[in-house]
C-alpha cells in the first residue's frame, strides 16, 4: 500500500514524514525545503509506503515543485493522501483540500501544530469537521509527536473514498458542474468528472485527453467571463461555509512578538546592516570560539593516534610502503580533514538555529530589491544559503523558482558561494596568515564570492538570459523558537556526510595521491619529485605562476578539489609531508606560498574555482542543454583566475 503526504509549503510535512517513518528528511521554518520526492515505510507496518511530496498550494502548480508533486500525484495516483494542515491557518489550508477530495482517492487529514493553535487561542470542533468533510481528521503535533501514533494506526486502515467535492451547485458555475459530470460519468475515464471539470476550467489539457471535443467546447463556451477568478471564488466560498462552526479564530492581539520582531528586521534601514552582523557573529563564533576550541582538543588526539599507530606499525615490523601509506596517506590525508569537523558542525548549528527561526524568510523579502538589481528575486536566496552547506542540495532547492530564467541565473551563482567543504582550507590558510584577524578575513572572503557571483548573474541577466524575475510570492512563516532536537538532528546530518565523505572519497584521494607521488611514469618507487604526479602537474603549474603560486604541488591540490572540496587540505598534507599544525608554516617555507598575496590569490581562486564533480554534476542535469554546462564551467574557471590575478597584483602594489 503506497500514500502521498501533501500540504502547504512550511506545514510540517516533512516532519510528520520523519516521525512516521524514522527517516531524516530536511526540514525548515521557512518554505521550499522539501524540493524533490522522498520515501519511506511506515514504522511497524512495512507493508505501508510513504511518499513526501514537495509544498504545492494548488494542483493547478505554479513553481517546478508544485509541478513535481501534482504530477506524482497523477502519474502514480497513491492507494491513500494524507494532507498536513497548518492548524493554526485551516482557512488558507482548505483550498488545496477542496482540489485533492476530486481526485476520487480515500483522503485522511492531520491538523498539525496544534499545540501552537491551541496556545492562541483557536478551537475546533473535530467531529463536526470530519462530518462536513466526510474524511477523518487527526489532531497532531509533529515536533513532539503528540498523535502521531494513532494517525499511524489509522493509515493502515483506508478510509472511505468521499463521494463529491465541496463545491456548491448553487451557483451558475456549479450547475454548469453539475452538467459536465453527469455527462462525464457515462465515460472511462481515468480521472474523476470533477477533476476534470477543474482542469478544463483552470486550463489544463493534459487530464482532459480523451474527453470528446464536443463536450469540451459546449463547456468552454458556457464557462462566463473569467471562470478562473469564479472558480477560486467558489472554493474559498466553500471553504467559509466548512470553517463556519467548526473552527473558531482566536482574537489576535494587536501587537504580537512576531509582528514586533518584524518592525526591527524587516525595517527599511536596518534589516540588511542586522543580517550582515548576525552573519558576522555566526563566522565568529564559529571559527574563532567553539570550533577553534573543539579543533585544538580534536587535534591533540588525531596527533596521538598517528603517533600511536607509526610506533605500533614499526614495532610490528610492518614495511616501510605500508606504514607510509597508512600515516603519510590516509592518516595524513583523511585527518587532517577530520580536524576541522568541529568547525563544521558548529557552522551548520549556527545556520539551522537561523533556519529553524523563520528569520531567512525575512531576509528573503528584505533582499528582494537589491537582489533584482542582479537579475534575481529573494526567493534566490533560500538556494544561496543552503550553498552554504552544500552545492548540491542548493542546486536542487533552485526548482522552487518560478521561472526557468532566474533558476539558471541562481544556478550560475550557486558555485560563488563557499560551500562547507572548502571550510578546512580557508580556515587553515586565514588562521596561519592572518592569527588575529582571522574572522573578518573569512568574512570578507565569503562576501567577495557572493558579490563575484552577483555581478556574473548581472552580467548574465542583461546580455544573455535577458528578462525580468517573476513577482516574489513567499510566505513568511511565524518566528519560532528552535527545538534543541531538530537543530541537533540537522547538525547530526550535516557532520555526518562530511565525515562520510572523509572516509569515503577523500581515502580514495589520499590513497590515490599517495600512490601518484610515490611511484613515476614506469610505476617503480622514485621521489616526489619525479613521481607521476608531479609529471602531470607541472604541465599545469605555468597557469598558475601569473598568480603568485607556480608549485606543481599546489595545481594537483586544485586538481584533487574537484573530487571534493576536502581534497585540497588532504592533499597538500601528503604532498608536502605536513600536518595540519605546520601545514601553513611548510608552504610558506617551501616558496609554494612566499608571501601574504600568494596566499590571498591562492584562496580567491579556490574560493572561486570550479565545484566537485557531484555539483557539477547536479547543475548540468539543471542546464539541461550541454553546452550550457560547458560555458557556465569555461565562465566560472575564467572568473576564478582573473579575480584571483586582480587580487594578486593589487595586493603586490599595497605590499
């Protein structure tokens, strides 16, 4: 048995998903999260399918979520629809309800958030609602999962399949209803007449193939002036008359936290100088307080453990090959990376307790003008910071944009934004050169990307995806306070993909480099310097040298970065025979970075260089076209190396 769970975007539906089938989607206090399908089983009953399905207000869809979910829905009609309704706003919620009853599927409703309804003030009559809807109704709460499991009991169990929608016939467009489905009905069909009354009226062909073209005309030419406008008139008329009795709408008190808060953050002078100092403090706390902190313990112990492990090999009589593939490789390579994962949770904490708020939403309206000055909406940056995690899901969070035009401009500008992976070596390079401004350096660092990013789209909105960004149509969710449970959940995540990839791909890596420096062209053990690596290396190391930094050492870095971000520090510590602690000191020693402009060119052209090949890999399946992936990654590598040569000259001049 297969079911759907739709809803609203920032209903909770995720959420509830998570705690009916122990999975871990992504959740977050603002809309747009859930960007692509998401299945699991219901817990104790394996037998039981469940399908998130991403935010849609209308099967009528608008966004390419929106799209996604109606067509699932259609395509693979579920056995069952569970809809989450935000309980503390059912008249907003119906709507979608009133669309989902025609689809002729048994339908069950979960009103989540109850507690939150109930603490302002806001009553329902369950058995009345479940009698005017002829569904049943379960109230909910999925943060603390409070009837959670007596929904789950009743899943298992389909409910009767309600005959009839909500609308009334007691309107020229409702007997206009009336007629179609009793004409319809005599046909096999695979959608319900209602349906496909709502389709024909809403404009869309698709469902209606098959209908005989006769019928069709005889309605259109039937249908008044604007049966769109008469028909969502029709459905919000349905909706009062349903909500009338049933739920009653608490007296709000004219000034709440919510709206308090919002004359300060949203304020026309202050909120963008707000965003930019809780951005700041989020750097500082993170690389200069709690992950400075748990890198220096975590670093006593990973220099331990390879000391432990060198002096048990040698004592063991291991051979010199081995011992040095496993410290000089993979203890070198995947720990020095490993180091910086308090850094990196304490980033992701950080980001989820601003996720988690409802504050990005606002910063997504108060952005919205200046954002358009760039060829964008504010909807572009609910991707631009999940970029701040990773590329990939950033890259798939573009499908909430209305229009294909701003989606590939995000996309574009996607790649600009330090994603967490290049964490370990911006905080190594800025902590080494810069010890006492280390937090404004990475400030900084991260806004030149972001405004290199902004001015490319710029450029790009005016000369070749020419138009203009859709209107900004985001809903601003209540603040809430963050529940220790669902940041820690997100930070668990987040850490441990990143560990994941460290003993994953970056074990590839280091073995790989490994492997490379150690043996040249004829695979017999030769030094460094002539190994393989350093013959495929110095063919590319000229490009480098007009940039302050022409050491083969640091091209096969950059060259490691594309299989991940992570690589790079990875790398340089088997390349160059250093831990992190000495790492900066060794290239500097070394000539590969001589002086503070190598160093500064060197992190805006790792800052700025081409994404690893996972993201790549999402934004050409985006591009849809080839070439198009070709020239935005020919664009990003040009970019990278002239900014990187900007930096490099002007820093020489000021030195």
């Amino acid at each position: 048995m297969r079911g759907a769970l739709v809803g609203l975007p920032n209903c909770g539906k995720s959420t509830l998903f998570n705690r009916l089938t122990g999975a871990h989607q992504h959740i977050g206090n603002f809309p747009g999260v859930t960007v692509e399908r998401a299945s699991g089983t219901l817990r104790g009953h394996p037998d039981v399918e469940l399908v998130d399905l991403p935010g849609l207000y209308s099967l009528f869809p608008y966004t390419a979520e929106e799209a996604v979910a109606r067509d699932d829905l259609l395509e693979n009609p579920p056995d069952f629809l569970l809809q989450v309704l935000d309980a503390t706003c059912p008249e907003r919620q119906l709507y979608l309800t009133t669309q989902l009853l025609e689809l002729g599927v048994p339908t069950v409703l979960a009103l989540n958030l109850m507690d939150v309804a109930q603490a302002s003030g806001r009553t329902y009559d369950l058995p009345e609602l479940e009698k005017r809807l002829g569904v049943p109704v379960f109230p909910v709460c999925a943060s603390d999962g409070d009837g959670v499991d007596a929904l789950a009991d009743a899943l298992c169990a389909l409910p009767p399949v309600r005959t009839g929608g909500l609308l009334s016939a007691d309107s020229p467009l409702g007997r206009l209803r009336e007629s179609f489905c009793g004409r319809v009905e005599t046909l096999s069909l695979p959608y319900p007449a209602e349906f496909l009354f709502s389709c024909a009226v809403m404009g869309e062909e698709k469902p209606l193939r098959g209908l005989p073209e006769e019928l069709l005309s005889r309605l259109r030419a039937a249908l008044p002036d604007d049966p769109v406008a008469e028909l969502v008139r029709t459905r919000y008329d349905a909706v009062d008359a349903l909500c009338k009795g049933v739920t009653a709408d608490p007296a709000r008190p004219a000034d709440t936290a919510t709206r308090r808060a919002d004359r300060v953050l949203t304020h026309r002078v202050f909120a963008v100088p707000i965003f930019f100092l809780l951005l700041f403090a989020v750097f500082f706390l993170t690389f200069r307080v709690f992950g400075a902190f748990l890198e220096d313990l975590l670093g006593m112990l990973l220099a331990q453990f390879s000391g432990w492990a060198d002096a048990a090999m040698r004592s063991a009589g291991v051979a010199d090959t081995v011992r040095s593939l496993v410290v000089d490789g993979v203890l070198a390579g995947v720990g020095s990376v490993l180091l910086f994962l308090p850094t990196v949770l304490s980033l992701f904490f950080f980001l989820s307790l601003l996720e988690d708020s409802g504050y990005l939403a606002r910063v997504a309206f108060v952005l919205d003008r200046p954002m358009r000055r760039f060829g964008l909406s504010g909807r572009a940056l609910v991707p631009a910071l999940l970029g701040f995690g990773c590329t990939v899901p950033a890259v798939l969070a573009t499908r909430t944009l209305s229009s294909r035009r701003e989606k590939l401009l995000t996309v574009l500008l996607l790649p600009f934004v330090a994603c967490s992976a290049k964490v370990p070596l911006l905080t190594l390079l800025c902590g080494a050169f810069f010890p006492h401004s280390a937090p404004w350096v990475l400030f900084a660092l991260y806004l030149f990307g972001v405004t290199v990013g902004l001015l490319s789209t710029a450029l790009l909105s005016r000369k070749v995806l020419t138009g203009s960004s859709g209107a900004l149509l985001l809903e601003l969710p209540p603040y809430r306070l963050p529940t220790l449970g669902a940041v820690a959940a997100h930070t668990w995540e987040r850490g441990k993909a990143f560990v994941k990839r460290a003993f994953t791909v970056l074990l590839l890596a280091s073995v790989a480099v490994w492997a490379l420096r150690s043996f040249d062209t004829s695979f017999r053990p030769a030094p460094q310097e002539d190994s393989l690596l350093a013959a495929c290396s110095r063919w590319l190391a000229p490009v480098f040298a007009p940039l302050g930094f022409g050491d083969w050492r640091l091209a096969a870095a950059l060259l490691s970065g594309l299989s991940a971000k992570e690589a790079v520090v990875s790398t340089l510590s088997v390349l160059f025979g250093a831990g992190e602690g000495t790492l900066a000191q060794t290239l500097q020693s070394a000539g590969a970075l001589p002086n503070l402009p190598a160093v500064l060119s060197f992190l805006v052209f790792f800052l700025l260089y081409l994404p690893c090949f996972a993201a790549m890999g999402a934004m050409a399946r985006e591009f849809g076209k080839r070439r198009y992936a070709v020239a935005a990654f020919a664009y990003q590598l040009a970019a990278a190396w002239v900014c990187a040569f900007v930096v490099y000259r002007f820093a020489v001049l000021l030195e």
